[in-house]
C-alpha cells in the first residue's frame, strides 16, 4: 500500500496536480502548490459540494469572510487561550512531535531499547550524544545504523492517576547508582528516542499584525523598559503592549460566519432553520506535517454553519450526518472505503452533544476527511457575552439563540482521498510482465479534464474539424484539451486516462468524409462512432445524468 501511494504522489508531480512549493528553493516544508490539473480538480470538488448546499436548496446562503481576525474574535470564541496541541521534544533527534499520536517504547528480544538512526554516521553522533549528555555512563551498543540501549526495568505510567513511568538503565560500571529517565508511555515516532522532554501547549495559531509601525521597534522598546524584570514578566508586558495590533490568520472559517450571524438574518430575511456556507483557506501552525496533503499548515475548508432552534437540534444532527455521508458515497469508485464514526464523550469539545467524523481508508489507515458536529448555541452565546450583539431569534411565543449543526470538510483530504480512490493499476492480462496501466478513474464531475480532442495526425487537413469539435466542447464550460502529439492514438489514449480524463474524442480520415469522429470511454475503453455534433449532447446526458440524480434524491 505504501509504494502504491509513492505511485499515486509521483503522478501528481509528474502529470501537474502538485508540486512542492518553491521547490527550486529547496522547497518549503508541508507547503503545496497545485498544479493545472490539481486547481482544477480542487475546484471541481468544491463546485460539486457548493451546488448540493447553496444552489439546491433554498434554506443556504454563501459568504467569505476575512481570513486576517482580530484578537477579541478568537479570544471570545476560546482559539487564544485553548487551541492548543501538546508538543514535545526529542533531546536526542531534536524532532518535535505530538504525544498523543506517539507510539509505545519498543523493545527488541533481548529487552534492549533500539534507536534507529538514519545512518550509521548519525548513529555515532547520537551515541556520543548520549554518553556524554543524555544519560552518561549507561550501557549502549551500536550496531550499524542501530543503538541499543541496555534496559533494567521499565514501569509503564499510570495515566488514570497522573503517575509517570520510569525507564532504569544498565550501567557500565555495576557499583554505579542507576540511571533512570521519566517515561511517559509514549516515544520519539520515527527512532522510538525515549529522551524527551515533558510535554508542554503549543497554540496553533499563526499570529501576525496589521500596524504601520514595526512591531519589532515596539518589542525592543518594551523588553529595553523592562530588562530588570524576569523573561515571564517580559513576554507579558510585550503581548499587552501589541495586542491592539495583534490579528490572526484564521484557523478555521466558522467565527467568520458566527460574528456575521446578525448581518446575515437581516440583509436576507433568514429565520431557523437555515445554512451559511463558506469556502476558503485555514492556517494551523501544525506540529507535524504528515502524508502529503493530508495535514499541512495552510489548507481549504468546505464548512456548512445551520442554525436550528434548540429543541431541533438532535434531528437535525441527525438529518446532516447522513447528507454529509451520501454526498461523499455518490462521488465514490469504493464506496467500503469510507465510513462514519462517532465521537465518544472523552473526544468531543465541551460545548458539544455530538460529532460524526466521515473517514477514509487511506494507504496509511483510516484518516478524517469531515466532521458534523453538534455545537449547541456556545458560539453565538460567547460573541454575544464579549459585544452584546443581537442574535437572538424572537418568534410569537418565545426568542432563543439557534444551536449550531457544523459541517466541515478539509478540500485538500477530500481531493487526496479522490484520488486514492480513483487510482488503478491495471495489469495486461497478455503480458504479466508489463508494468501495469495507471487509470484514473474520477467521477466525471470531478475529472479535470472533461474532454481531449485527438486529430490522428497533425496535418492541416485535421485543424478545422478538430478547432469546431474543441469550441463545441468549450463553450459547455468544459475544460477540454487539444492533443496533436506525433505519439500514437494509443498512447494519447494511455495519457489521459492516468489523469482521468473520462472521453476522448479522436478525428480520422473518415472524419473529413462524414464529418463522424469517434468517442472513447475511459472505464471501459469502448469507442462509439456518432457524427461531431452529436458529441456535445452525450457527454452531456452522461455529465447531468449524477447531476440529476443528486437533484432528484
């Protein structure tokens, strides 16, 4: 599953989906560009997701929101002082990490804790580390690429009652008294390190500031000021001093909608039930960065916000979750490989009464592609404590503030999630020893390139028919291609099904006699012969066919 993964990111960096980011540079870490078809993938999905909610329906609106948001927003909403992950550092690799995705010690046969180096080089730097500064004069053994730190006893913490464990090491001099190293049941993920630090909050927001004098003068000017004073007074006195200027780059999309809940109910004469959907970009300073796309510091979400009154709440809950699931099944080649899973009580925030993640089962395991939440009225609640906005609804017999059923889907999982499950590899049952043909096989809807329009040569003859048979395409708003390469039709066949165009269409000799060509299905491979003009109308019976479907359902 692993080399089929490493397959499926090489042709997306070779078929233009993604690319590293300034990878001329040297590339920045866990940032992507995408690429003209990974944009038009990415859009295509996002099309899909805004027709169901906005354009279906008539309780859904739109918005977008600055991502640039101020102080107080977030600091009402809880993200300053709560949005937090654990972070902790290896001493010895110098990795920062998450406990809580951590794995246990492990331990080879002999009860010896192994460290895996990347190479045996760095294996000796890191043994010198260790006698020298880690834990000196303990018994190691170096073996390759491998340390092998000999163990005493090893006491696993006692989490239920806050008890930390112990790791106690073998010693080279046996009238030493004993090492031991704190051991919180968890080790570095990549060398299973057990020199670590204790685990300490990391605010996952990325702060910036919107001020037109520098607010590295004002940090010198206030740590100048206070320089008698210890560092914790320092950092104080400086936080104060730059919070009139002090933003942030959004980390999720909804405070947007939730502080314009007021403005919205009034511009557009909306009462409960009903949605604000928003698209756009979300920034986490992520402690680790992960699989590609699938978790990374700047990304998009697709969030859906719908206000119900209280005591609808649990239905609607309800009624979402499984909208949310169907949406992601209909777009599917493996429906199996996606399922819900609820939160328990200890995994859910605390102003919330139920969550649902949507999950696929990507080569690494199953990962989080959505979560509906049931968030209760905590949101509207805290802004409306921290302004005094009116978001209360008032109706003939009472006035209540909406409870809030979230949907939010991270568009950069879902397309990696897309194209995990569209991509084939399809062995040539005449010659095993082949290598297998890469198909894409997207929903297509969601295929970048709707068309390809395939002259059998380039000779002039073949320009006029194959430019009316591209217009015709175009003007449906379909994003169609003109390829005219001296490459064989099978091999332009072979193409563009790795990148998941659904038809091509090709124009031959007996083109220029009847003015027929001929459509190829990328799934099946059978070719139709129909005349040009027909072409524009199947493709888009076969386009509007999931479409009314999803209207229809």
């Amino acid at each position: 599953m692993a080399q089929k993964f490493r397959t499926l990111l090489d042709l997306c960096r070779r078929r233009g989906f993604l690319y590293q980011s300034a990878e001329i540079y040297g590339g920045l870490r866990g940032a992507y560009d995408y690429g003209p078809l990974g944009v038009e993938l990415k859009k295509n999905i996002l099309n899909s997701w805004w027709r169901r909610h906005v354009y279906y329906r008539d309780d859904v609106v739109g918005l977008d929101t600055s991502i640039l948001t101020p102080h107080h927003v977030l600091k009402a909403s809880g993200h300053v002082d709560e949005f937090t992950d654990l972070l902790v550092d290896c001493t010895l690799t110098k990795e920062r990490f998450r406990p809580d995705k951590a794995p246990q010690i492990t331990l080879d046969k002999d009860g010896h804790i192994p460290i895996l180096a990347p190479n045996k080089e760095t294996a000796q730097i890191w043994k010198s580390t260790i006698e020298e500064q880690l834990a000196p004069n303990i018994k190691l053994t170096v073996k390759g690429n491998c340390i092998l730190l000999h163990t005493a006893s090893i006491m696993n913490p006692d989490l239920k009652n806050g008890q930390v464990g112990e790791i106690t090491f073998e010693m080279k001099d046996d009238n030493q008294s004993p090492f031991i190293l704190k051991y919180h049941g968890y080790v570095e993920p990549n060398t299973n390190s057990p020199f670590l630090t204790d685990s300490r909050p990391f605010n996952l927001m990325f702060k910036t500031f919107l001020d037109p004098i520098d607010p590295i003068d004002r940090v010198i000017q206030t740590t100048l000021q206070q320089k008698e004073s210890i560092s914790s007074t320092i950092r104080a006195t400086v936080d104060e001093v730059l919070k009139p200027s002090t933003v942030y780059l959004r980390p999720e999309t909804a405070q947007g909608v939730f502080v314009n809940f007021e403005q919205v109910v009034r511009s557009m004469k909306m009462k409960p039930p009903f949605g604000i959907a928003q698209v756009g970009k979300s920034f986490r300073n992520e402690i680790r960065l992960e699989h590609g796309i699938f978790r990374t510091p700047e990304f998009e979400q697709l969030e859906l916000e719908y206000f119900v009154p209280p005591s609808h709440s649990n239905s609607y809950f309800d009624y979402w979750r499984k909208e949310r699931f169907r949406w992601w099944l209909e777009h599917a080649c493996h429906p199996e490989n996606f399922r819900q899973r609820d939160h328990t009580k200890d995994e859910m925030a605390h102003y919330a009464s139920g969550c649902t993640d949507v999950e696929y089962l990507y080569p690494w395991g199953w990962g989080e592609v959505e979560g509906v939440a049931n968030r209760g009225h905590y949101d509207l609640t805290q802004h409306i404590q921290n302004t005094g906005a009116n978001f209360k609804i008032s109706e003939e017999s009472s006035s209540y503030v909406p409870h809030v059923i979230e949907s939010s889907c991270g568009l950069n999982r879902a397309m990696l999630a897309y194209l995990c499950d569209a991509f084939h590899q399809i062995e040539d049952e005449n010659d095993k020893g082949k290598p297998p043909r890469i198909v894409l096989k997207l929903d297509p809807r969601f295929a970048p390139i709707k068309c390809a329009v395939m002259p059998l040569t380039g000779k002039p003859e073949f320009n006029s028919l194959t430019q009316k048979v591209a217009r015709s395409l175009r003007c449906k708003g379909w994003y169609t291609v003109v390829e005219s390469q001296k490459l064989k039709i099978g091999k332009r066949y072979y193409r563009h099904d790795e990148i998941g165009t659904p038809w091509c269409i090709t124009i031959d000799y007996q083109s220029l006699e009847d003015e027929t060509v001929t459509i190829r299905d990328r799934d099946t491979c059978k070719q139709e012969r129909l005349h040009w003009k027909e072409v524009q109308q199947v493709i888009a019976d076969k386009l509007m066919k999931g479409e009314a479907e999803e209207l229809l359902d």
